[in-house]
C-alpha cells in the first residue's frame, strides 16, 4: 500500500500506526522530508520539494539499497539552469520556461542514482534553519488561519513534525 504524508504534518508515530496494518507499506514523503524512517516500510523522499535541487529522492528501508549499482548515473548540469534563473527572474518567465526543461528530462528518464550535482547542493543546504523556518511559517499560518480552517492540521503532528505546506479547507 502506498501511504502519502500529504502536506508533511503527520508524525512519524502516525505513519507508523498507518503503515503497521500492511505488509508491504511505502510511505511517500515527498513533502515530509524529515519524518523520521518508520521500521518496516519504505520510506520515499525527494530532494526537490524542500531543497532546490535538480533532481533526486531517498529511498530508505529493509533491502532499498539493492540493484542501486545496477542504476544509471543521472547527469543535471544540462537542464539545472532553472535554479540559476529562478534567482535572477523569479518563477515565472524564464525561471519556469527553463523548468520544464528540467521536469520534462526527469519524466522520461527512469530510476538513476542521483546526480552529483544534487548531492553537492544537498550537502550544503542548512537543514537547521530549514526546518525551524518551515515551522516557525506554519505555526504563523496557523496562528492567522485556524479560525476558519475547518480541518485541524495539527491534529497528527508532534514536535518533530516539519511541514512543507498549510493545508486550508474553508466553505
């Protein structure tokens, strides 16, 4: 079964009692990049969404680290100027045009080891001021919005819980 930590405001605690009635669990932690590994399932994370990097994930969990070798080496030099024009003229224009070079070449690639240019990128990101701005952004959103919001989005987190987004259902 795959389990999605939507929006990463669930715990690791509650991944592991979701992922506990399933034999073979794969949690997709795409926008919980720092949930903790929870025994027994496969755990999935991608670089892209909490870092800027131009490609990559973790896969973590019993027997992940197989057929790795067998893998191609992935190469994103030529499509990664978007992280560079993304600085200099924002997202839109050609900041995005050059994206969709990049999502396009991760679309029809298949599984590669990461590029060495991600895991240098990966290396020097701050993961302690990452995650205190990430929280410290949710608990702002949710100090002006719980009032209307008609779901709890805190109902499944704990301290260690490291939000990518705020989740907002209004009427």
């Amino acid at each position: 079964v795959l389990l999605a930590n939507y929006y990463g405001i669930m715990s690791s605690g509650r991944m592991a009692e979701l992922a506990s009635k399933y034999k073979h669990a794969i949690i997709d932690c795409a926008q919980a990049f720092f949930c903790k590994p929870v025994e027994g399932a496969l755990m999935v994370y991608s670089c892209r969404k909490f870092v800027g990097a131009p490609d990559g994930a973790y896969v973590v969990g019993k027997d992940a680290h197989e057929f790795v070798e067998e893998y191609p080496q992935c190469y994103s030099s030529d499509t990664a100027a978007f992280l560079l024009k993304r600085i200099e003229y924002g997202c839109e224009g050609k900041g995005y045009e050059a994206r969709g070079l990049n999502e396009n070449r991760i679309d029809h690639e298949g599984c590669m080891k990461m590029s060495k240019l991600t895991r240098t990128i990966m290396d020097a990101e701050d993961y302690a001021y990452n995650r205190q701005k990430r929280k410290d952004n949710f608990a702002y959103a949710h100090q002006l919005l719980c009032g209307i919001n008609k779901i709890d989005p805190t109902m499944y987190m704990d301290e260690e819980v490291i939000p990518m987004v705020y989740p907002l259902v209004v009427e």
